[in-house]
C-alpha cells in the first residue's frame, strides 16, 4: 500500500515533468524499498526509450500528395460553400473577439512607420491610421480560414502582393462576379512565425490616396 | 496529427487519411472549439483521436500485448553488428511494436503523453476524461510495456547463451 502512495510523484518524476507534489516523501521511501528502486529505474529507461522513439518519429512525414490532396479538399469546399452563399469556414466567435483589437494595432503602428518613412510628420499632428492609409477606402481585414489555429498573434507587418481570382475562395474572400483581372492586389497581415493571419483586398482607389500621400 | 494517427495506427496509409479527415473537420466545424475549454492541440487531438478509433474498429484489431511472444520472437544474431546505430534503431522498431500492440485505451494515453508530449491537462481533454484517469492509463500502459520489454531482454539473453553454448 505505501508503495501506490508514492508511485503517481514517482511517475511523474521518472517522467520528468516538473517537480511533482509528494516526491520529497517518494524518495524518503526509495531510500528504504529496493522494489520501488527497481520499479523507477524500469520507468526512467523506458523515458528515455519513449524520448527515443519520439525523436526518431520526428523524421516521419507525410507523403507530398496529402498536402496538394488537402488543399484541392479545401478548394473544393471553398468553392461549394461560396458558391452556395454560406460562410467559406466556420469562424469561431471567440476567437474573432480579439483580433480585431490586435489587428488594429499592428494596422497604426505600421501606419504610423509608413508616415514616417514617407516623411510625413508625426509629433506636430495627430497621426490617425484612417488617414494614414486609406482604411475607409479599402475593405477591412479579414480572418484567414483557420488563422485561429496558428499561435497568438503578438507583432507583424502588412505584405502586399497578388493572388490569382481563382484562388480567393481559399482565402475565404469569393470570386467577384464579371472579374476584369485574372489577378487582384491584396495585403497580408502576417504574424511573427511568417504565417499570414488575414487578408484585405486593395482597390484602385485606395492605392490612388497612398500615391497622393 | 499524422504522426500521432501513425503511432495509434502503425499505417501511413491510415494516419494520412485520418490526417486529412481531421483538417477538413475543422473547416466544417471550426465554430464549434472552445478555448475555455481545451487548447487547439488538445482539440486537434481529440479529432484525430475519434477518427483513429473509428478506423481501427472497422479495420483488423492489433494483437493484444501477450500474444506478441511468438510471432514477434526473431532468433538472436550472436554475430550482432556491433554498430550502435542499429542496436538503437532495433530497439527503437522494438518498442514502437510494443506500443502498437497495447490495448487502445492505454496506447493513446502513452502516444499523447509520451510520445506527442501532451500536458496531462490537454491528454485529458483529448480523451475526454478526468486527468486522474489519463495518469491511471499512462501508470498502466507504461508499466505493460517495461514487462514486455524486460521479458524480451531475458528471452533474447537466454537464447543468446544457449547459442554460445551449442557452439
């Protein structure tokens, strides 16, 4: 009996997950059973032979067709999904509750860097993030499907660049009807892993006001 | 998620489709996690975990843990490479055997646990239980696999010396 009482602080020591509560007295009492000895010995050799395994299967990928396997899914959902009106993914409410917060501060910081790298002064005037880059002219950004996934959101920048109409379902945006381009202009907003979080379309008029600025 | 489908399953073939059936899941059902509920590894996990089950269930059973003595019994190589490399990568192949060949229950506890390096709070809420029933799981699933792999070490032992004595 009084070896159960200390084999879950010694599982967990053998474990090495921290400093579990009771191991002061699990090992007053190793001093006292061989049998308990032998047991944690057994445990912290299959540690570190599960550790083993777990390294090995690091090298263990997927094959290359499971990806373009998935994202042809994914497209084909998309595309089924606008086409039906519905939302492309199913957000979470939560999680669209502080994104926007963070998004906006990304949004004046980079703003606020753009004013002045163009030269615009910043101390005498009350740099306004609206003006800065022509939100009201742009559509708003806009949570990529499973962004949510991904780590908190902590710092990024704004990436500008185009995708192909074709593709705008993938990134929960649907294809305009009677599109003039193959391809339209977008603004990323990517984390601080690289990943991008969400998208905005840029318009024509809204790259007109920068211009102007 | 394709890693722990092929620890549960031991098929690459099974753990991409799970892999694959996962994430398309959370397309659909995305509004559905909750963080104050679980993290969205734990979520992830638990999706996976499902779909693996409902797989293995329909597909052939593994063997349970005892009866591995005589199909998985090899005659020892006393002229064994010496090279660690390959003694590791036995053992390795040995334990991942082992691992496959545990009831479900407990094979899920030690790939989340032990192998995916789930915190026990997040195994819990992948399996869907109390934390005290992942540790009992863990405690039980790790204690079967260090008999397992002892009496493997004094079979191959005893196989060993029996060949060095023939010759």
């Amino acid at each position: 009996m009084s070896c159960r009482r200390h084999r879950r602080a010694l599982m967990a020591f053998a474990r090495q997950v921290g400093e579990p509560e009771g191991i002061g007295r699990a090992r007053a009492h190793l001093d006292i059973c061989a049998a308990c000895r032998r047991w944690l010995d057994e445990q912290q050799a299959m540690t570190a032979a599960l550790r083993a395994l777990a390294t090995a299967s690091r090298d263990e990928q997927p094959s290359e067709a499971l990806e373009s396997d998935l994202m042809a899914a994914f497209h084909a959902e998309a595309t089924a999904r606008a086409a039906a009106g519905e939302p492309v993914a199913a957000r979470p409410v939560a999680w669209l509750r502080w994104w926007p917060a963070a998004a906006a501060v990304v949004l004046a910081v980079g703003a606020l860097a753009w004013w002045q790298i163009a030269g615009g002064s910043v101390s005498n005037e009350r740099a306004s993030v609206d003006s800065a880059v022509g939100i009201p002219e742009c559509l708003e950004f806009a949570p990529l499907p499973l962004a949510f996934t991904l780590p908190a959101f902590e710092r990024g920048e704004i990436v500008r660049t185009q995708i192909a109409v074709a593709a705008l379902p993938v990134y929960g945006i649907a294809i305009p009807p009677d599109p003039v381009a193959p391809a339209v202009t977008v603004d990323l907003l990517v984390g601080q892993d690289g990943h991008p979080r969400a998208i905005r379309l840029v318009t024509s008029e809204s790259q007109d006001s920068r211009s102007r600025r | 998620m394709f890693r722990f489908a092929l620890h549960m399953s031991g098929s690459p073939a099974l753990a991409e489709d799970v892999t694959q059936d996962v994430f398309l899941a959370v397309m659909r059902c995305a509004d559905r996690y909750q963080v104050s509920r679980s993290t969205v590894v734990a979520w992830l996990c638990g999706i996976a975990r499902n779909h693996v089950r409902r797989r293995l269930d329909e597909e052939r059973p593994f063997q349970p843990l005892d009866s591995l003595g005589e199909s998985e019994r090899r005659e020892p190589n006393v002229e064994s490479d010496p090279l660690g490399d390959l003694e590791r990568a036995e053992g390795i192949a040995r334990l991942r055997r082992l691992v496959l060949a545990l009831p479900v229950r407990y094979r899920e506890a030690v790939v989340l646990c032990d192998l995916q390096e789930l915190s026990y709070e997040d195994a819990a809420a992948a399996m869907r239980c109390r934390v005290g029933t992942v540790r009992s799981r863990l405690h039980r699933g790790r204690e079967l696999l260090a008999v397992k792999l002892g009496r493997d070490r004094r079979e191959e032992k005893l196989a060993v010396d029996g060949a060095r004595c023939a010759i």
